[in-house]
C-alpha cells in the first residue's frame, strides 16, 4: 500500500458504505488507516478516493462469498491499553473457530474477568475485521454483539463455527 499520510485533524474521516448479507456497513478511514466499521451510519466525508476504503470493501466483499479468511488491511487501534491487549488477541482467532472471555482474559495477564473482556469486545471499533464475533460464553452460549445477537450468529454460520439452524 502507498505511505501513509499525516491525518487531517478536526475534520470528519472518509466514509464508505458496503451492501452486505448482513445490511449496510459503514467503513470510515483517516490517513490511510481504517478506523471504524459500523452496522449504523457513521458521519463523514465522501468524494476524494481513499484506497484503504476499496481495499476494506474489496476485502469484505471476499470474505461474505467465502473467498477470505483473514483481513490484511492497516487497522487504527484507539482505545485502552486493555482494549487494545483484547483486540489483538482477537484477531489471532482463526475463521471458524471460537474462544471465550475467560479463555482472552486468561491469555492476556490471568487477571481479567470475563465480564471486562466482553465490554471491551462491545468497544471494538472494527467488528468483523476483528472478529468479536468470534468470543462466546463459557457454556456456548451467544452473548452480546454490537450489531445484534443475529448477526453474531449469521458471522459464525458463515465461517462454519456454529452448525445451521435447520428450523
């Protein structure tokens, strides 16, 4: 990808929205990184071409046809340094697999209760490129997901992680 850029500062990020299976997503990008992927529609600026906003789509598009199993995009990680602990170990769960909270929890200092793993899984910035989905409880059970309990469930039948409903 070309060098990255120094980011406007005070202005709105570039926008971009993706028609998916799973309804519209809004990609948002500053200075050559991508900074948000929203199930709502986020504020921002349209127009001048930003590449790592077609790379985003480009890439997404993939992975919903089964073509991709991991995203290659540069990411902006903004949050706590807890947050960012819990999102990097996210993004090490394979596509079609699960982990838990307590199992992250455990993973990044032992001390972290399930409970904060999960609020920062809610805060994560980039569902989907950093697959939260991919947390469940420790008994299987689907817990909370920023873009609704059905999505979590259609992203891990996607991936072949959670059998098909048959009804």
């Amino acid at each position: 990808m070309a060098a990255l850029k120094e980011p406007e500062l005070f202005s709105p990020p570039r926008v971009a929205v993706l028609d998916s299976p799973l309804g519209k997503l809004w990609l948002a990008a500053d200075a050559g990184l991508l900074t948000h992927l929203s199930f709502e529609a986020l504020e921002g600026r349209s127009g001048r071409k930003e590449p790592v906003l077609d790379e985003a789509r480009r890439q997404l598009e993939q992975y919903f046809r089964r073509k991709r199993k991991a995203f290659d995009l540069p990411l902006q990680r903004t949050g706590t340094r807890f947050q960012r602990l819990v999102w990097e170990r996210i993004a090490t769960v394979p596509f079609g697999s699960t982990t838990t909270y307590g199992t992250i929890g455990k993973a990044i200092g032992g001390k972290a209760i399930p409970r904060t793993v999960g609020r920062a899984c809610g805060d994560n910035p980039l569902p989907i490129v950093v697959p939260c989905h991919r947390v469940i409880a420790a008994n299987g059970l689907l817990t909370g997901y920023v873009g609704g309990l059905w999505r979590k469930r259609w992203l891990l039948e996607h991936e072949g992680a959670l059998a098909r409903e048959l009804f």
